[in-house]
C-alpha cells in the first residue's frame, strides 16, 4: 500500500504534464495561437518527473531523494509553463526619453498597464480615457507607481463612439500644439452582451472597436508622418485579438453592424477584430506603396483577464466567477497582457517593419480572412462612409497614383 508520501509524489509528477496539457489546449479553445515546436518541447519535457517516479525498482519505496525531488522538479516545470505559454516573454526595456505615445482605452486592463510601462521607461503618455475621473484615477496611480513627472502623462477625454469627440479630441489636441506621436497604441475596446447603437446610429461594438480608431488614425496621420520624417519613425499599433480567426470576411462585409443575424456578444467581439486586422493590413500596404515612414502591425495581447467581460450577461457573469480560480491560472494579468503592444510600439528590430501580427512578442499566423486584400479595401471604404471621410483625403488614391508611376518607369526601363 502506498504511504501518503508516495501518494503526494505521484500526485506532484502529474501536476505539470496536467498543467502543461490543459495550457495548450486552452491556448487552442481561444484561437490564441497554435502550439509551436518549442510549446511541444515543453511538453515533452513535464514528461520528466513521471518518468523519473517510474525508473524504480518494482515493489521498492520511492526513496527520500524521489520524495524531494520530484515536487521540486515539478514546481521548476509549472513556472516555465506558466511563463512560455501564459505569460509570455517580457519585452526588452527602451530609453523613450522625449518619444510621445497616444493609448486609447488608457484608464484600465492593458491599456492602462501599457501606459503605465512607457511612463516607466521615461516616454510622454497621452492617455484617452471616455471617463474623466477614472482616466484621472489611472493617471494619479501611473504616477505613484512610477518615476514620470505630472508633464509625462498628460490625460485627454476621448469617447471613440461618438465622431464628435473624436474630432473634439484632435482639435484640443493640435490647440496644444502636440505634433509629435512616436507611437499610436489602439487599444480600446468593448464587449456587450446586447446590441445597442451609438447615437449616430452604428452598432456600438463596431463603432468603438473599429471606426472610431479608423477616424482617429486618419485624423492623427498628418503628426504620425511628420515625426517619421524628423525622428526617421513612426509606429501604428492596432490590438485586435485571437478571436478574429472566428469570423470571416464575408459575414463582416454584409453585416457588420449584426442586423441581419442574431445578435451575438462574442460575434461582435469578433467582427471588430477582424476588422482591425483588415484596418491594419490595408494601412500598412498603403503605408508601404507611399514609401511612408510609418508603420502599421497589429496584435493579440493573449488572454488577459481585464474589464473587457464586465458586460457579460447574468449566466455568464456568473460562471466566469465561480471559475476564475480556476481560470486564472490560464490568462495573464493585465500587465502582462501590456508586454506585447509595448514591444511592438517600441522593439528597434521592429523598425521599418510593417503589416505583421504579434503574439507573445513574436511574429505568429493569421487567419487567411485577416489577409484578405480585397475585403480589406471594400472595408476601408466602408469605414470612410461610416466615419465621413472622403476617399480621396485617405491617402489611397495618391499611393496608387505613385505605384502606377513606379509600373511606368520600370517599363520605359
């Protein structure tokens, strides 16, 4: 009969091969991203201490060395588990002395863990918050916990559902005489349970998640272009989410705002991913004809527990309490859901580089729909008619214009 020491021991070996396991395939449930060879190294690895409790002598007790032991080893494999598949790896830190970085959403969850982290690393944060006074909460507690000054993060009021403030915001932002954004971080967004309409009459989901960052680019991209031509960059940095591999091209074209089919929380989620992902794959191909020195990637911050539920209905509401616990151990903190979008707004490998997609900081696949060039241009004129920009302002017109003339001179060539 086996002691309770033995029992322990087994149960200790077991542990991270579970842990390890269920990692993986919650990693695969969320889209997040596919297990790559080093993940399946891992894996073989939380193997060990199972192996190492089986090479005994049949019938004999598992010595006070095993006993030890194999807790011991099995702790050492749950925190290299949790650190390559949950948290990921944490980005090098930059000098961003003087560097201007404008993050929508900045007052919770990611976007105020990435404001906090820029701050940190000495840039001038412009933090866009819908609330004033839980912006200015945010702001007083990024201050505390860092070593930016009152002039290092500034905070602007920004309600991505309304065009008004959006526009509002630009112009309160150029009165200032701010010309500078080293780094534009889309970060905000919102997850309802039920369908409502912005008072322009646009779906709400799709309003905050996409058209409302849709305009605010355009409208910030005569500053993005003159910093990369003063300071040789400028970077666009779209944070869309694993859930855009859930939708297609086709359901986001005809029925973007979810008139037409019942309307779902997690659908709409999606579709406004995806649309960032169309949003960044057509920007960058622009960005790259004009010869610009901007750049445009997007991203998936990993599964990160924020207030991006706070809207669940009851049902889920609920369950998502009763298992957190267990959840927990399976999503990322808030700042470490910030590790990835800093490390693309500020990584020097990642100069000049553009239309790519981020996870983990590191390059990862997306969906065939997300690389859609033709759906990503209907999408874009879409969105101009959404946000009342005229085609021609965007900038298209003059990249194709010039990618037509380079054709020419390569024929006379």
């Amino acid at each position: 009969m086996l002691s309770i020491g033995e029992c322990s021991t087994i149960v200790c070996a077991l542990i991270p091969l579970l842990y390890c396991s269920f990692a993986l395939i919650w990693r695969l449930s969320t889209l997040e991203s596919k297990p790559t060879k080093k993940d399946l190294k891992l894996l073989a690895f939380t193997i060990g201490p199972w192996i190492w409790l089986l090479l005994r002598d049949s019938g004999t007790e598992l010595s006070t060395f095993r006993q030890v032991g194999i807790p011991i080893l099995s702790i050492l494999l749950i925190r290299e588990t949790w650190q390559e598949l949950i948290r990921g790896p944490i980005p090098i830190k930059q000098d961003l002395k003087k560097k201007v970085f404008v993050v929508t959403g900045a007052n919770s969850g990611c976007g105020k863990e990435t404001a906090r982290m820029l701050a940190e690393w000495g840039g001038i944060v412009i933090m866009c918050c819908r609330s004033m006074s839980r912006g200015e909460a945010a702001r007083q507690d990024i201050l505390k916990t860092t070593k930016a000054t009152e002039s290092d993060v500034k905070l602007f009021e920004l309600d991505l559902a309304s065009r008004d403030s959006i526009h509002k915001f630009v112009a309160i932002w150029n009165a200032a005489g701010i010309d500078r954004i080293d780094g534009l971080v889309l970060n905000a967004g919102v997850m309802l349970s039920v369908r409502e309409e912005t008072s322009e009459g646009v779906e709400m989901t799709m309003m905050c998640n996409h058209f409302g960052h849709f305009l605010l680019t355009h409208l910030l991209r005569p500053a993005l272009e003159k910093t990369a031509e003063e300071h040789d960059e400028a970077r666009i940095v779209v944070v869309s989410s694993g859930l855009h591999k859930s939708m297609s091209c086709k359901g986001l074209l005809t029925d973007p705002d979810t008139e037409l089919e019942e309307y779902g929380m997690f659908k709409a989620y999606g579709k406004s991913k995806l649309a960032n992902m169309l949003f960044a794959h057509e920007l960058s191909r622009q960005l790259v004809i004009a010869k610009s020195k901007v750049t445009c990637n997007s991203l998936h911050p990993g599964n990160v527990k924020t207030e991006v539920t706070r809207n669940l209905g009851p049902v889920m509401a609920f369950l998502n309490q009763l298992f957190a616990p267990f959840l927990d151990l399976f999503r990322k903190q808030p700042h470490h859901g910030a590790y990835t979008p800093v490390h693309v707004a500020t990584s020097p490998e990642l100069k000049g580089k553009s239309g790519d997609y981020f996870v983990h900081c590191a390059p990862a696949e997306k969906s065939k729909d997300a690389d859609d060039s033709e759906a990503a241009e209907k999408l874009w004129h879409m969105s101009e008619e959404v946000v009342g920009i005229l085609a021609t302002s965007n900038g298209r017109e003059a990249a194709s214009a010039e990618q037509e003339c380079n054709t020419e001179d390569k024929k006379e060539k």
